[in-house]
C-alpha cells in the first residue's frame, strides 16, 4: 500500500494539535488521572509480594487484598510515629507564631541599624521573595489540612484503584496486547515488560532512598537538639523525592521552623545539615539505590517537574520523573519517536545512523 506522506506544516499543525488535546484531557480529567496513575505506581511496587502470596497458595484476589492492606498498615504506622509530634507542633503554633514575629522585628531592627534600611522597604522585599520561594509549599500545606476529607477521599480511591489493578492485571495486559496488531505484539510486551521494571526500580528505589535520607535528616537533628527533629527529617526526606526544587522547600520550612524554636545559630546548623545530606544523596545514595534505569537528563527532569506543577500542582512534581520514564520507553520503542527518546535520555554515548559512505583505502 502508498502511504500519503503529508507535508511539513500539516504534520507540524497535527503534532501540536495533539499535544494540546492530550494536555486539556490530562487538565480536565486530572481527579480520575492522577489517583489512577499513583495506584499504578503502588500496583507495581506491589507487585513482587503479591507474587510471592500466590506462590504460597494465595487466591489472587486474597493476595492483593493482603498485599494493599500491609502498606495501608505501613502508612498507619509512619502517621503513628509522627502524631505525637505533629501533635505539639499544632499545640505549640501560636507561641511559634509570636516567636517568629519577635525574631523577625528583631531582625529588622538589626538590618535597619546596620544596613539603613527601613521596615517597609524589607517588608516590601520579604513580600515579594515569599510569595515566589514558599507560595507552592504553602499552598500545599494549606491544601492538605484544610481539605482533610478531599485527602481521604484521594488515599480511598488510589488504594481501591491499587486492589483492582493488581486482581486485574492479567485482564489489562490481554486487553493490551489484542487492541494491536500481531506483528506489533513482541514490542507491546517488550514496552509493558520494561515499564513494570523501570518503575519498580525506580519507585522502589525512591522509598528506601526516602527512608535512609530520613533516618540521616532525624539524627542529625536529635544530634543537634532540634525540636520537631522526627517531624522535620521526615518532613524533608519526603520534599526531598520532587528533584531539585523539593530540597530548597524542606530547606526553608526547616529552618523557619527552628527559627521560631531556637537560636538563629540553630536555624543555620539545620541548614547546613540539610544540604550536606542532600550533597551525600545526591552523589552517592540516588546512584547507587535508584539506580541508573531512569536516565533523564537534568534539563528534562527541571522542565518535566515545573510543568507537573503547572498541570497537576504538587502530585503533578511528584509523577513528573516516572511518566518521562515511561514516555521515554515507548518512544524508544517506536522507530518515527526515537529522535524523542534520545532528547528525553541521559546516555553518554548516543547511536545514530550514518550515511553509508564509501569505504576508505586500507592502509598498509
């Protein structure tokens, strides 16, 4: 059969088109979309104990049903160890918030002395670098204790979606591999084979990453006789999951938190505790515990997370990293979408094919 080859600008005007369309479904199907893709995500980290379950004679609906409920129990025991201080720290706000005040009038004194720069002015500056520096992490904090209903209504149904994926997996890998056609069956399977084991690596990977940088933030902090130290470490190993930005929001929180329960010398050792464990995250524990299957290059991943952000809000930074990955499979997976798989890549060394040119006289 002769394919119709359309020209540049029709192909150009189709692909924005789409780009555009999957982006408006993505926008306004987000409260199906993104709790869907969270128990995907769960489903998958799942998947090896469900395995194990049914080797040791589990019906598969049982061995969901046990494999979903010990990670809701693990969760319950996470909150458990964290109420006791999230406890005080909600009691203790309001003296927080009038030691913080006092800090920041003091500070002002001190600026205004030493620099000549009055309180409106640094108001005015305060205002403007709030609002660009903490309005994310703030609204996200405000989202998640003034929406607690919304909250358990999302945690129900990613777990719900979790269950039925895993009792249905069988059925949606079938459905998968007759939408296509035959010749194209080998790479379908090749596509769902490696995304189930890039994902598990990788989300895997994370949560352990997320436990040691945690246990490390938590004793530093014990170390240092910070207040909160629990409620902090842990607090900024999960920020610490969205890449790049999520260091500098822990980092912030962190030590407006310690400013306002503790000497100024105090805020600045949680600083510097914060990014020294980050440094050692970052060039030692991600390498080794994540591992090198999710290669995306550092410039995809910033405009990946920024763009999660504007689509999905925060949810939308923490997807960003494994949908690219899963993109980045298929697209290497399809030969007219490999120029995509190598811009999204982080490969050193990158195959491209030459033209075949004459060979040249051999030397003697």
């Amino acid at each position: 059969m002769n394919e119709l080859k359309l020209p540049f600008n029709a192909r150009l005007t189709f692909t924005l088109l789409s780009i555009i369309l999957m982006i408006y479904i993505a926008h306004i199907g987000s409260e199906i979309i993104i709790p869907l893709i969270f128990a995907m995500l769960i489903a998958i980290m799942l998947l090896p104990l469900v395995h194990l379950l049914e080797k040791c004679r589990f019906p598969r609906g049982l061995a969901a049903f046990t494999a979903v409920l010990l990670f809701i129990i693990s969760i319950i025991l996470l909150m458990l160890l964290l109420g006791k201080q999230m406890e005080a720290f909600i009691s203790d706000f309001p003296e927080l918030e009038k030691k913080l005040m006092m800090t920041v009038t003091s500070l002002q004194d001190w600026i205004d002395t030493k620099f000549h720069i009055n309180s409106n002015t640094q108001m005015s500056y305060l205002e403007k670098a709030a609002m660009g520096t903490l309005g994310t992490a703030t609204s996200f904090i405000s989202q998640t204790f003034l929406s607690l209903s919304s909250l358990l209504i999302f945690i129900v149904f990613v777990l719900l979606y979790s269950f039925f994926i895993l009792f249905y997996r069988r059925r949606l890998v079938t459905f998968l591999v007759r939408l296509f056609q035959e010749k194209h069956r080998e790479k379908l399977l090749n596509v769902v084979a490696r995304t189930r084991s890039v994902i598990k690596s990788y989300v895997g990977g994370l949560m352990i990453e997320m436990v040691v940088v945690a246990i490390l933030n938590t004793s530093l902090f014990l170390i240092l006789g910070i207040k909160y130290a629990i409620l902090l470490g842990v607090m900024a190993a999960i920020f610490n999951i969205i890449p790049y930005i999520g260091i500098f929001t822990a980092l912030i929180l962190s030590m407006l938190v310690t400013l306002t329960t503790g000497a100024p010398i105090a805020a600045i050792q949680v600083g510097v505790a914060l990014f020294l464990v980050h440094l050692l995250d970052s060039n030692v524990l991600l390498p080794r515990i994540v591992g090198s299957k999710v290669k995306i290059n550092a410039l995809v991943t910033i405009i990946g997370v920024v763009l999660g952000n504007l689509l999905w809000g925060i949810p939308g930074m923490f997807l960003a990293i494994p949908i690219i990955a899963i993109m980045k499979i298929v697209f290497e997976n399809i030969e007219q979408m490999h120029p995509w798989a190598i811009l999204l890549g982080d490969e050193e060394k990158v195959k491209v094919k030459k033209a075949k040119l004459p060979a040249p006289p051999a030397e003697e």
